[in-house]
C-alpha cells in the first residue's frame, strides 16, 4: 500500500508489516521546508498508530538523506527560520517518543536537521559514499534539536565534541568506526538493508517488547541507576502477566513462528 502525505515531498508506504517513509526532494537534496517538517511527523505519527506497522524506516529520494533545512529558509532571516521551526514535538526528537523502532536508511548526505533525523533513528544504516556533519558551526547556529543532547549519549563526548565543534563532514566508514552508524553497506544497497534489518524484528520480536524496550533505554538516560532498576521490575512484572511470553513459548514447544499481538492505535506502554 502506497500512501502520499498531504504534501507529495513526504512519501508513506506501508508493506509487510514496514512503513517507508521516504524524503521526498531530490532535486534538492531533500532539503526540508516547513511544510516538508510537519508532514514528516504526521508520517511518524500516523505509523505509530497504524496497527499493520510494526517497524519504521526512513530513507532519502534520489542521491540524498536529507541536505539540511532549504537554503531559501535561511536566507530569510531570523522570523522566517523561526516559523521553519514547527510545533515543538515535531522537531527530529519525536522519534525517540515512538513506540516503534526508526531505521535509518542513510543513502546520502545527512547534514544540519538530516543529521539530527539520522541521529534520532534506533538504528542507522548507511551508504558507503554517505557522507554526514552536524555543520552548525560552519552556518553560526547553536547545536539545534537535541543533538548537544543525544550526540554525547551516542559516541562519548571527546567524538560529539569533535563533530559538534568542527561541523566537519564524516565519512561513512569514520562514522561506523565512532558508533554513529551501525553498518554501513555498498550504494544502492542501503534500503534493501534496514527492510532486511526491520523484517526480522517483525517476523521474529513482540511489538509490546520492542515499545517497552524502547522507551526503558531512552527513560533511563536520565535515570539514576536505582531508579532504572526499580522501573525494569516494574517491567519485567508487567510482562510476565502479559500474552507476549505464553505465546513465545508455546510456539518454542509447537516448533513455530511465535505471533505476537499488535499495538492498537494510540496504545500506550506504562
């Protein structure tokens, strides 16, 4: 199933259990314009609810992930760039509040907002000629949506720093070495990578575990080591009680695929 957004430059389709999201500019790169933004985190949103959607990737049209904000919204000086900056919950942390996992499929430059959406997947998977910066430094901006934040968390300070403070352009292979990318894989190949990556947690992963996942791992960043420990009890109660794991070993027991029930729309994990 194919679906367009409202605005055509953010492409949704929907196929066996994977949302592909797909940037949708390729002329420029897949520079993001205000409208482009906000479509983007409907896109987000409306997968998340989607019950047929068990895993979400993101990927560029054309030879780009996403060049950065479009040049006409810089160049129009600072009430412009300020109305480009949407809603505060559909700035690229948004995915990080996903109960689903976020793939990116980096076929391209990531750069300024496209690293920041880069950066906010659960798993990047890049291109070998991918080439990514944070560049806000080479532009006169402060580090922008969370990166400051999240950058450190991912690949330790001195490297953050580095990438923060030069805006210099990381290959794909410097990236992995890092840990700013998972893999990286020959041109062309890329989207065919995290399908494969994001089929096998729909064949084989209970949405509710990777939901709960998810969102203990992002929560406990800014958790005391008591305070994470004390909620994985709550977890692990929570689970126990719940159909995930009777399924799981029944069909160990039956030599089957386990079935793992969907997350309704809008559902929440406690």
């Amino acid at each position: 199933m194919t679906t367009d957004t409202d605005d055509s430059e953010i492409l949704t389709e929907v196929r066996d259990g994977v949302a592909v999201i797909t940037f949708n500019r390729p002329k420029a790169r897949n520079a993001i314009t205000a409208t482009m933004a906000l479509a983007y985190a409907r896109a987000l949103r409306a997968a998340d609810d989607d019950p047929q959607v068990r895993v979400i990737v993101v990927t560029g049209a054309g030879p780009g992930f996403c060049s950065g904000a479009d040049l006409e919204v810089l160049r129009g000086g600072a009430e412009t760039i300020k109305k480009f900056v949407p809603a505060r919950d559909d700035l690229p942390s948004l995915t990080l509040r996903l109960r689903k996992p976020v793939i990116a499929a980096i076929n391209g430059a990531a750069v300024g907002i496209g690293f920041a959406y880069m950066l906010g997947s659960d798993i990047r998977i890049a291109a070998e000629s991918a080439k990514l910066a944070t560049a806000f430094s080479r532009l006169g901006l402060a580090a922008e949506y969370g990166v400051s934040w999240l950058l450190p968390r991912l690949i330790g300070l001195p490297a953050a720093m580095d990438l923060l403070l030069t805006g210099r352009t990381v290959g794909a292979e410097e990236a992995a070495q890092i840990g700013l990318v998972h893999r990286v894989v020959p041109d062309g190949a890329v989207l065919d990578a995290a399908l494969a990556y994001a089929a096998d947690l729909v064949a084989n992963c209970s949405p509710f575990s990777l939901a709960t996942i998810k969102k203990q791992v992002y929560d406990d960043l800014d958790r005391s080591r008591d305070d994470a420990l004390t909620d994985t009890l709550r977890q692990m109660d929570i689970a126990f009680e719940g159909p995930g794991l009777a399924e799981a070993l029944t069909a160990r027991t039956e030599k089957r695929p386990a079935v793992f029930d969907a997350l309704g729309q809008g559902s929440e994990v406690r």
